[in-house]
C-alpha cells in the first residue's frame, strides 16, 4: 500500500488485481445500496459516513474485510453470514470466497 492514501481510488489502486476486483465489487454495491453516503478514507481504509459511520472495507494478507461498526449487524444477519468469520463489527471474506452482493446491500440499508 502506497504510504499517502487520499481517496478510495487510491486505496484500491495499491491493491493486488485480484482483491482490486473483489473490493471495486464491494465498494459499487455500498455506493448503490446508499447512494448519499460520503465516501472517505478515514483509519488508512474506505469509510462510507451518512449520519454517521456506516460501513467500511479493508484487503489484509490473509483476508478481506467488511467493517459494518455496529455489533448488532452480527447477529442481525448471523444466518445469512454463516460461512464467514464475523467478530464483532468486522464480517471476514476472501477472494475465493466473498460476500454476496445481496448481503452487503441488507447490510448497509440496515446501517443506513
């Protein structure tokens, strides 16, 4: 990851293409499901704020991530996240294995 991340644009272009792809995936699904979120950078990762934070992603060496900063999300949605590591208010996913569009659209209307 470069050492100055601005914008999302950055963010994602560090990325290696395959967690790119999956990411831009996640990152188009938010923008739909809320369309007047403000997008930022906020904690070196995507952040979507609209009456507070909503949701935010993150790629780590072994995984991707969902930040949906609310622990009820968790238990919210718990049969439909089975499968992923879910701690609190951080929803694990891979490439091979990533989270339904569907989902994160339920997850951010919720947090919306």
């Amino acid at each position: 990851m470069a050492a100055e991340i601005k914008t999302v644009d950055d963010y994602l272009a560090g990325l290696p293409p395959a967690e790119r792809k999956v990411l831009e995936r996640v990152r188009r699904t938010i923008k739909e499901a809320a369309p007047d979120a403000e997008e930022r950078i906020s904690y070196r990762i995507p952040l979507y704020r609209q009456h507070g934070d909503v949701v935010g992603f993150a790629a780590f060496k072994d995984h991707l991530s969902l930040f949906v900063t609310n622990s009820n999300v968790g238990e919210r949605f718990a049969d439909e996240l089975e499968g992923f590591e879910v701690s609190k208010t951080t929803i694990h996913f891979s490439i091979e294995n990533p989270l339904p569009e569907e989902l994160i659209e339920k997850i951010v209307r919720y947090r919306v």
